[in-house]
C-alpha cells in the first residue's frame, strides 16, 4: 500500500516538475527564496499586526511567531531525520527524469519546512487578523501555497512533502493563533486599581 502511494507521489512530481520552463524559472527560485519571499511576507503582516494591535502587542505577537517557525522548524527535522525520505534531487531513477533548479539539494524532505513553515505563518496571521481584514487569509493561504508548488517546481520535495508540510503548518498555527490571543488578553486586559 505504502509502495503504491509512494509510486503515484513521484509519477506526480515528475508530472508537476516537468511542467516548468526556463521562462518561469527565476519567478518560482524568487518564491522558493525564504530570504526574499519570507522578508516580504513577514513584513506585511507586521504592518497589518501594527495597525490592529499598536507596537506593545506587536512586540507579543513577534515573539509568539518566532516561537512557532522555530517549534514548526524544529518539529519538521525530527520528522525529516526520522523517516529519511530523500529528496527527489538525490533518488536514482528520479533525478534523471526531472528538472532540477534549485540553488541546492539537502538530503531529505519529508516533510517541507518551506511549506509547514509559510502555512503556519498564513493561517496564524490570517485568524489574528480575520475581524478587521476577512478576506487577507485567503490571500495568505494562496500565498502559502505558491511557496509550497515552488518547492515542487525547484526540484526538492515530492508532493507528499509538500502536502504533508502544509497540513503540519495548519496545525501549528492553530496552536499558535490559541496562544497568542490567550497573551494578548492577558497583555490588554485592564488593569483593577483597589484603593
């Protein structure tokens, strides 16, 4: 059963893989790019973060989101070390068939940091931010899910990886989401002068 599902993941991202071109190719190493991509990202939500919440509660919430890419990272290692599922860039029979583009190729991927890590982002973001700006998770949530085809597109990760990665993200940023209104409560609840 595992054999079979593991076949029809890599006959997809061969399938996928292949659809690139040279033409697309620096647009996706651009949304690939946690420097770049991630630097934007972060910066817009920082804006929205700083008009809803005033920079005391942004200070809060920054600290909440490091916490959560680093236990989101972190957790994506263990699994990565502990399946040792490697990358279609470094699989025999694979990486003949595939375009690779990729500034480099580490040894396993399952399951995607770029993916678990940007859908955590996303969907923390986008349920501190629901009431004011309903529709920003939406675009946070494609965003997301740009990063995580790039991953695909690059040569990297299978879609199972990526897949795996963005269900992970969902959970974590929930958990997150949780604690940082529970913070912001704390952090903003008015304070009872007894006299």
């Amino acid at each position: 059963m595992l054999d079979h599902i593991l076949e029809y993941d890599t006959e997809l991202f061969l399938y996928l893989n292949n659809l690139g071109s040279e033409t697309w190719d620096n647009l996706w190493l651009l949304i690939t790019n946690k420097l770049i991509f991630g630097s934007l990202y972060g910066v817009l939500l920082l804006y929205f973060f700083y008009k809803k919440f005033g920079l005391k509660s942004v200070i809060l919430l920054v600290v909440v989101a490091a916490l959560m890419l680093t236990f989101t990272d972190q957790v994506t290692n263990i699994f990565k070390r502990g399946f040792e599922r490697t990358r279609p860039c470094r699989t025999e029979g694979v990486m003949e068939s595939m375009r690779f583009i990729a500034v480099r190729c580490g040894l396993y991927g399952f399951f995607s940091g770029h993916a678990s890590n940007s859908m955590a982002v996303s969907v923390f973001g986008g349920l501190l931010l629901r009431p004011q700006h309903k529709k920003l998770i939406y675009v946070l949530l494609s965003i997301s899910l740009l990063v995580a085809y790039s991953r695909i597109y690059v040569g990297v990760h299978y879609p199972l990886d990526v897949c795996c990665g963005l269900l992970f993200g969902v959970i974590s940023g929930i958990l997150f989401y949780k604690l940082a209104s529970y913070l912001l409560l704390l952090l903003n609840r008015p304070k009872i002068n007894i006299n």
